[in-house]
C-alpha cells in the first residue's frame, strides 16, 4: 500500500493535469466543474460497498468533522486555480511543478509546527534546491 498510494497519486494526477489542460478554452469553467464532480460523487457512491464496515451507510457520516466541507471547498479551488492557470497560457509541463513547488515549500512550516514532524539538513538542502529550481525554470 506504500508504494501503491503514491504511483495512484501521481497516475491520478498525470490524467488531471491532461484532462485539465484539454478542457475546451469556451467551456464554462463551473459546469466542467459540476460534470467532474458528478462523475467523481457516482464512482464515490458504486466503491462505497466496497469498504466493508459494520456501520451502516447513513451511520458512516457521523464521525465526520468540518475537514471534509473545507476540502470540498479546497478542491474546487484547486480545480478552479488549475483550470485558469491552463487557460491563462501555463505549460504543462511548467505550471504544475512551480505549483507543486510552492505548495511543498508552504507545507513545510505547517507540517513542523502543527504535525511535529522533522525538518532535518536534507530536507533544508532539498528545499534550497527547490528554490532554485524555481528561479531556473521561470527565467
């Protein structure tokens, strides 16, 4: 499961990135929005028997909390950013590392100081680096 997680998330995020940059330049960004979302809640819904639990389906939202309204309204964000960053005449090959760049770099202080999690030399260097990598491919 691993490995597995991590080759699902950059594989899902190939065909994002793909299906993002392709969506016609005249579409209305919301109703693109609405079809991915409706398609994405009918494939949540036919996997959810799949998840063999004791609770049945209703009694599963009850240990829910705010974090899945505000990354409901984080994922439209993001879809939202992608989709006009795309239209605005990023690459696709550009515009979602230098978005990725600065997500890592933003990720990092809130990892340290709300998750306790290491930041040790590597991790400065690799982060330096990244910083650079900025700076190259934006010249």
């Amino acid at each position: 499961m691993y490995v597995f997680s991590i080759v699902l998330i950059v594989a899902s995020n190939v065909l994002y990135n793909i299906c993002q940059k392709s969506t016609p330049r005249g579409a209305n960004p919301f109703s693109s929005l609405l079809v991915t979302y409706v398609t994405a809640a009918i494939l949540t819904l036919c996997a959810f028997p799949f998840h063999k639990t004791d609770e049945g389906f209703l009694q599963t939202f009850h240990g829910l909390n705010w974090t899945s309204i505000a990354l409901g309204i984080s994922i439209v964000g993001l879809e939202l950013g992608y989709l006009m960053a795309y239209r605005a005449g990023w690459n696709i090959s550009v515009g979602s590392l230098v978005a990725n760049i600065f997500l890592a770099l933003m990720l990092i202080p809130l990892g340290v100081i709300f998750f306790k999690e290491g930041f040790g030399f590597n991790k400065v260097l690799g982060a330096i680096f990244c910083i650079i990598g900025l700076v190259l491919i934006n010249k």
